[in-house]
C-alpha cells in the first residue's frame, strides 16, 4: 500500500494487513486496542479469573506436568496472561509459563515471567487462547456483481471501494464449502481462508492441552447477507477505511477454522505418536460441532461452565454485611456484561482439544441450557 497519495487499488486482506500491523499501523499505536475498544479482559478482572479455572482443569487433565503453558495469542499489551498468572493458586502459578504473542513491542515494565513472542512456541503444553485474535486477521471481501457472480473488493488507503476480479482458486473453493452466496447484486461475505489457517497453525504449536478461539462469530447456518466488516476508533463503530486510524475487523467463521483445527491437531497427535492418521475419524462435510473433541459454545455458556454467575447476592446480605454486599453486587453485575445476551455473552468460543480428552475437562464441552440459571 502506498503511504502518500493512497490511489492505489488492492484486496481488503493486503490493505488491512498495512493498515493494522504496517510500520504505522492501528495495532502499533502506542495506546494499544485498549484505547479504542473494549474487550472482556477490560470489562472485569472475572475473565481472566476464569481463564485461569480453564487453565488448571486443563493442569488436571494432562496429570499435573512439571511445566505448564499459557500462551496469550494477539496479547495487546499483556494484560490478559498478567492477570491469568496473578489469578492461579500458587502451586499452579510456580509451573506456569507465561507468553504474550503479539507484534508490538513489549510493554515497559511488563512481569519478566512472560515471554514476549511475534508466533506462538511450538510444542505448547496447557492452554493456548485466542481472545479477539481472529477478526483482525485480514481477509478478502467478495461482493455479487449485476451478473450474479461473486468478486474480489478492491479498496484505496481512503475507503474507497470498486469490484476487482471474480473470485477464484482456493478462495472460490472456501467460499464455495463455508459462505455460497446466492446470485443476487450486492450480497457480501468475508472469505475467511487465511483465518483457518492461522488458526491451525496456532492449534498445531499445541503438543498436548487445549487450544481456544473466543471471537464475534457467525455459523453457516446463520451467515449475515452483506457480511461484518466495520472499524473500530475510540470505543465507537466507523466506516472501515484502511489507512491506520481505526480497527478493520469482521466476524469469523468459526466453524470453518474448527475443521482446519482438526486437521492440525491430528497431525500433531500423529507426530506425538498418540494416533497412526492423520484423517481418522474426520467427515470434511460434517457440521463443526460433530468434529470428534471440538467445541463451538456462546461465551455466556462457557463462562457459565466455568463457574461465573451473574446472580445477585441475597438483600439479607445488605443488612449483615454491606460492604460484602456492595462488593458481591458489583461482580455480579460484572460477570452480567460478560454473560449479556446481545453483547459480549454472544461471543463464540471455540475448544479444540489436542491429546487431551473432552471429558477430563470438566464438562466444559457439554451443553449448558440457555435458560439455566447458576
């Protein structure tokens, strides 16, 4: 992308990737995302509490190493694996490595635990976790044409948007299998290729533990008719424009990355010596959650499995103990936000277990009722 006049034409995915990561891209700022939106590790100190809950079932599963891994994938400034680390009992916490991923630079001052990574290590052992990693993987944008026929979106470093070529080769083929859109002018949808393949990626640093995506998510089943792609400036939703001022992002198709996540964590069990194919036991065409081991769930079911309750505490509680009161009050309006129907509790979160059996983690891959109360 050009720097000066910005006339130049290019896919979404080669603008936004300048735009986000480039030497003055959104991501570099020295504000970090934090200045400009607000995730669930910002919302409440109940998130990475919970994270860290993940993190020791997951410790249980694999018999208690002697080193245990948390990798922070897109770690901002470090604020998620430094709460996690604080929050785990101090047996865990004296196995724990802790990493940050992320392309900036590290912050000043950060715990000398963490190891500060632009890719996640490889041969992790415990919990790899991806919170609002995906959606800033740029992605092309095809948009149907008078004719009926899907074509790539071209766009200037201004916003400025004109049809490019038809799609074709792998982005065809992915648009095909995940986002088939129908003939009709207008209809949009992100093609989400290179996020499958950085998502198996990461699921393939994974030696033996768990891999987690928790992102804005859609399923083929409910795929949006003109697509997610929106900006991000100072906590408010803008007009997308790739040239460094705002977050480009877009939902993810979660399920598409589930099934290259399968592919990347047998081949891992096949490296490991724990299974002898690579392909066993996978159908290409079955929907993501009956993949052996994978998980699709919202993040109010997840948090909820994890033990997070947004129920208030009883009013007798005000009269004994007030200040205990205030305090259960205020987390459980906390934990209500992270929960919210509507907003972060919609989120999808994505377990891909990797040599490690679903049920050793405590049930968090089973259903939980969206009416059930905790």
């Amino acid at each position: 992308m050009t720097r000066d006049g910005g006339d130049e034409w290019l896919g979404w995915r080669a603008a936004a990737q300048e735009a986000l990561y480039g030497p003055r891209g959104f991501y570099r700022r020295p504000e970090g995302p934090a200045g400009h939106f607000r995730t669930s590790v910002h919302a409440s100190p109940l998130f990475a509490g919970a994270v860290a809950r993940l993190l020791c079932r997951v410790d249980e599963a694999l018999g208690r190493p002697p080193s245990l891994d948390f990798v922070d994938m897109a770690a901002g400034r470090g604020e998620l694996v430094t709460a996690v680390l604080a929050a785990l009992p101090s047996d865990v916490a004296a196995r724990t490595r802790g990493y940050a991923v992320e392309l900036a630079a590290r912050p000043p001052g950060l715990d000398h635990r963490i190891e500060w990574l632009p890719k996640p290590p490889r041969g992790v052992t415990g919990l790899l976790f991806a919170n609002e990693w995906l959606d800033n993987v740029p992605v092309e944008v095809a948009e149907v044409d008078a004719e009926g026929v899907p074509r790539r979106v071209l766009v200037r470093r201004d916003g400025t948007e004109r049809l490019g070529e038809p799609v074709a080769g792998a982005d065809a083929e992915w648009l095909a299998r995940w986002w088939p859109l129908p003939p009709e002018e207008g209809l949009r949808a992100e093609i989400g290729l290179p996020r499958d393949e950085a998502w198996a990626e990461a699921v393939g640093a994974v030696g033996e533990g768990l891999a987690v995506a928790v992102d804005y998510a859609h399923t083929a089943d409910a795929r949006p008719l003109f697509g997610t792609l929106t900006g991000f400036r100072e906590g408010r939703g803008t007009t997308p424009v790739p040239d460094g001022s705002c977050d480009v992002t877009a939902h993810v198709a979660l399920d598409a990355c589930a099934r290259a996540g399968q592919r990347a964590g047998r081949k891992t069990e096949v490296r490991s010596g724990r299974r002898t194919d690579a392909r066993a036991g996978v159908d290409e065409h079955a929907p993501a959650d009956d993949l052996p081991g994978a998980r699709l769930l919202t993040q109010r079911d997840a948090l909820r499995a994890l033990g997070l309750t947004a129920a208030r505490p009883p009013l007798a509680l005000a009269t004994t103990q007030p200040a205990a009161y205030v305090r259960a009050l205020a987390t459980a309006g906390e934990a209500a936000e992270l929960t919210a129907p509507g907003g972060l509790g919609d989120f999808g979160w994505l377990l891909q277990p990797v040599g490690v059996r679903a049920p050793a983690l405590g049930g968090l891959l089973v259903d939980v009722a969206d009416h059930e109360e905790q």
